[in-house]
C-alpha cells in the first residue's frame, strides 16, 4: 500500500508543471553538482565553474541538476555516468592513494563506454573523451575553484562550451541512459506492487533525509542476510520482495523528493522523520505539516488555515474526499522502520486534527499561544525543558494516536511524564496542563466507546472544559482546585510572600491528599484571621463550596487523577487571575456567587 502510493505520486509529480516539482524521469535523480568543468568539442577546459551559493545557514551548497541516477557505493569501484567526485572524473589523487584513483578514474571512462553508439557519438559525449586525452591537469590549476574542488574531493560534471544543458543531460545521452537501466542480468517477475512482469530491482535505491539515518542513505527494502531470504533465493537480495526496476525508482525518487531538505511536506516529529501527500493536488499538502511544526507562527498560520477551511465549507466538497497519507519514518540500524502510516480522506484528517486541537484548548496568559506546537508541548513535559530529554519514541506515538481516530487514546507515557514534571517542578504550567487534558480527554472517550460496545450501565465521565468547571464533583479535580484557593489564601494573607504552599506541599498534595489537606486547612484559619472579615468569609464560602462533594480525602491519588488534580489547580489558579466581565442584568446573581471574588481580579 506504501510503496503503490508512492509510486502513484512519483506519477503525479512528473507530470507537475512547476519546475521545482517536477521529478526526474526514470533513470535519473536530482543531484547537488559543486562544480561544472565547461570543456570545447575538442576536449580544451575553458573553465572550471563553482555553483556553489551559501543557504540560510551560511553553508555553501552545490546547485541541483537532474542527472543519471547514482550507483549505489560500497567499498568497491563503481562510477557514476558522466557525473562523480574528482577523483573518478578527472583521474586526480586527492587523499593519498593513486592506485585507486588509477581504477577509479578508468570504472568512470568505462561506464561512458556502456553507453549505446548513439550515445557515445554524440558532440558532448564526444568532447569528454577528447578531454581525457588531453588531461590538462596544469591548467586546471589554475582555476580558483580548483583548490577547493581538490580538497573535498567534490562532485563535477561536464557541460560543452556554448550548451545551458550538461552533457549528461543532451537527448542522446538521455535516452541511452534510459536503455541502461534496463540492461544487464535482472530476474524477471511479478511486481508486488503492478502486478506485471517486469525486470526486478535487485538494490533498491537508498533514502536520505531520514533524521538518524546513515547519512549515506538506508533502505526500506532490503536483505543482507540468509535469515531473511526465502527458500531458493538465497544471496538474490530483490527478488526475495520482487519490486520491478520502474517502480523501485519510482518510490525511492518520491520518498526522497517528500524527505528533501526544505520540504514543506516534511516535519520531524521526535524520532520520526513524517511525510504528508495526497493523492490530488491540493494546497493542504504543505499547510497540514505546518501543524506540526516547531515554528509557532508556523503552526498557529497552518492551523487557522485549516480551520478556516472547514467553516467555509472546502470540505463539503468533492476535495474532501481526496486521500491523505501520512507515512512516519524512524532509524533502524541500516533499514528504516515504518513507524507509522495512514491513509485517510481529507475530511476525516482534518476532523481528527481539529479534535487534536480541541482536546489542547485551555484557557490561557496572554503570552502563551493559541495553538502550541507539539515540540513545545514535548519539551514542557522533558527534564530542564530540553529537547535532548524528550523520550525518542514519544513524539511518533502521539501523530500516530491524532490520525488513529478521536477516541485512541495518547500513550501513558506523556500523561506520566507531564504529570512527572509538575510534581517535580511544583508548577503546572499552561503547556503540562493542555496536555494532561489532552491525555485525560481521549481516555474519557476511549473507556466511552467501549463502554457503549458493551451496553454498560455506568454513567460516563465528563470530558474535561478548557475552563473551570464549577459542575465538576471528581475528587480529585475538587481537591486540586481546594489546593489553589488555599494558596491563594495564603498569599493574601501574606503579601510579598517568596515560597507558596505549592513549593513544599504540592507533590505531596497531589499524590497522597490524607496526608497533607488536614495540615493545610488548619493552617488555613491562620491565614484567614488575617485578612478583612468580608475577604474572610468569602474563602470560606469557597472552601465549603470546592469540599462540598468530596466525601473524605483519599490515601492516594492514581496517575490519571494526580493529572485531575492538576488540571483543577490550574484551573481554579487562571480563574482567580482571570478579569470577570458579568452582564449587567447578571450582576446581582454574580454578586451572590461564591465564584465572585471580592478582590476583584
């Protein structure tokens, strides 16, 4: 399913009339070219050209040219068609081993000499293999480029003097390129992924970009060992998952293309390198990963976007049916593990994306955003906030819960870690908060659908509000929101105060409550006596109110209520600091509420 969609995209894409889109033909791949050697028909160097421009990075980078597809490398010789490092293309020894380059240098003349004779007896083709016999080292030389070529042993190519096309890329040259990819010995079989008989691809083409990956490139198709061999194919690699050539080439191009630096349809969600397609064209192929993004503009334009899609009816249309994949990526050694993959109408993604948000929504300060990241969320819940404590797989399992449907449930591990950090660091912070609802919210509906599978009789839990919510009785929300008046209290009680309650009984209170709430309710008539009586009754009001519904205070909290009760410390905290605006025919019902604090914050 992986691979036909992909090969379906490639087919899409070299179609694309944008040239920055448009994918290389069979037999060929979009390759960084540092230098271009511009040579005369008679083979004389007129100049050695450095396409060399500095990114956003101050790194200077080779501009891309479509050229016949690399050789996949071992430790062995094997040249590339009319394009390679120095070493092989003009035969100069740059780390000390002439021999080699000696071999080097003839597996590159040689490959050109595999060409088709219509091909070898084209005028650039031609022009090469004068240069050869020319060998003008010395003049090379003296080209300021040529130093820096020498050192990095960089890529070069060839182009004819008064030609914009390089060598490799004449029409004689391409087509005999074209009729080399099919030659050789290839077994033939059925491809898994057509259905016809075609030559199969022995060494899929490798796949860069993903983050942990072998910089040189791994597979996801591949065998290098008996154990995964079927009977009868032994140390015959492809034909063990026979792919034809075409559509191998087809799937890696695309794969690559979707993994390229700059992409606008990849993200790197933790461990997991993650693409997006569709199977149309569709500007939402680059505005969904934005979501995803550390860049908080980024993410909070990408989102309004979508949002704004829905409510203007886009996806009532025919375009909501277009088919979205979502394909995760992770290192594996020298494979890449899928680490997840969905397919799904736009529609529903976006339903799903929009219920993402949702169960993120909370209210908030004013400098906090509207829409966080989810690297920022992974960070918040990560020792000392940083990206290198994130847990690796963490960040995969969440995207992969988001597409899997509204009622999958987050891995318990964010819960744990979120609830870990506010314990730890004695603050629930906006970010721990939205994600400890987030967690709590799919479990709620998780244990609903199952409960409605079952015809259970249970009354179901009430999904948590971004907002205080007065009508909620849990234990253990009611005593994290008596924890929040206390320290409030306290603070008035006591202006200028350094350290709160929170500081010293927070981990405590929100784990075993029995051992904590008597102390601090205690030390709560103290606080009480010093404040005006009106202030003073209006806490206790309060108090009674929050402790209403609780029938005693429990030996422990579980994990999932450790995170209610921070969920109602958070909220009971924001409303306290929350300016009130009550309507006016409101006001005298507002004023009897023991929600109306006689602050006035």
């Amino acid at each position: 399913m992986i691979l036909q969609a992909l090969n379906d995209y490639y087919h899409r894409k070299c179609a694309d009339p944008d040239p920055r889109e448009h994918l290389a033909g069979y037999g060929f791949e979009q390759k960084e070219i540092p230098f271009v050697l511009e040579i005369k028909a008679n083979g004389e160097v007129v100049q050695l050209i450095d396409t060399r421009t500095p990114n956003d990075k101050k790194k200077l980078v080779g501009r891309s040219y479509r050229v016949p597809l690399g050789i996949k490398k071992t430790s062995g010789v094997a040249a590339n068609l009319l394009w390679d490092t120095l070493e092989y293309a003009v035969g100069v020894d740059t780390k000390g081993k002439p021999e080699r380059v000696v071999e080097q240098h003839a597996a590159f003349r040689q490959r050109i000499e595999t060409l088709p004779d219509e091909a070898r007896s084209d005028a650039g083709v031609m022009a090469v293999r004068h240069f050869f016999d020319k060998c003008e080292i010395a003049k090379l030389q003296t080209f300021p480029a040529w130093a820096d070529a020498l050192e990095t042993n960089g890529i070069v190519t060839f182009r004819l003097h008064g030609d914009l096309e390089l060598v490799c890329q004449r029409r004689a040259v391409v087509q005999g390129a074209e009729q080399l990819v099919d030659a050789g010995e290839s077994a033939v079989g059925m491809c898994l992924v057509t259905g016809v008989q075609a030559p199969v691809e022995r060494l899929h083409a490798s796949i860069k970009g993903v983050w942990g990956a072998q910089t040189s490139g791994a597979n996801i198709v591949s065998f290098n060992a008996r154990a995964f061999e079927s009977y009868g194919k032994t140390e015959r690699q492809g034909e063990n998952a026979p792919i034809s050539k075409a559509v191998a080439f087809a799937y890696t191009t695309a794969l690559n293309h979707l993994l390229r630096k700059g992409s606008s349809q990849r993200v790197q969600i933790g461990d997991a390198s993650t693409v997006f397609w569709a199977e149309k064209d569709t500007e939402f192929e680059a505005i969904i990963p934005g979501l995803f993004a550390d860049d908080p503009d980024k993410g909070s334009d990408a989102a309004r976007a979508l949002f704004d899609a829905m409510q203007s009816g886009k996806w009532g249309d025919a375009g909501g049916d277009t088919v979205m994949h979502v394909l995760g990526l992770a290192p594996n050694a020298a494979r890449i593990s899928i680490r997840f993959h969905h397919r799904l109408p736009l529609r529903e993604l976006a339903a799903d994306l929009q219920q993402y948000f949702n169960d993120l929504e909370m209210v908030r300060g004013p400098n906090d955003p509207q829409y966080p990241s989810l690297f920022r969320l992974l960070t918040s819940i990560s020792v000392q906030n940083k990206a290198d404590n994130i847990p690796p797989n963490l960040g995969g399992a969440i995207v992969d819960a988001v597409f899997a449907g509204p009622d999958v449930p987050y891995p318990s591990l964010w819960l744990n870690a979120a609830v870990g950090r506010c314990r730890a660091e004695q603050n629930v912070n906006y970010l721990r908060a939205a994600a400890i609802k987030a967690c709590l919210n799919r479990q709620i509906r998780h244990v609903q659908t199952a409960a409605s599978s079952t015809a259970s009789s249970s009354s179901p839990e009430k999904e948590f509000l971004p907002m205080l919510d007065l009508k909620n009785t849990h234990t253990a929300y009611r005593l994290g929101r008596l924890f929040a008046v206390l320290e409030r209290a306290q603070e008035i009680a006591n202006p200028g105060i350094n350290a709160t309650i929170r500081d010293r009984f927070y981990g405590a209170a929100s784990s075993t409550p029995v051992a904590v709430f008597t102390t601090l309710l205690r030390l709560e008539k103290a606080h009480l006596k010093k404040m005006p009586p009106a202030q003073a009754a209006w806490f206790e009001s309060l108090i009674g109110e929050v402790l209403n519904p609780v029938p005693d205070f429990p030996a422990h909290l579980t994990l999932q209520d450790q995170g209610r009760f921070a969920l109602g410390y958070y909220h009971q905290r924001q409303h306290f600091f929350t300016k009130k605006t009550v309507a006016p025919d409101a006001a005298a019902d507002a004023s009897n509420s023991s929600q109306s604090n006689p602050e006035g914050t």
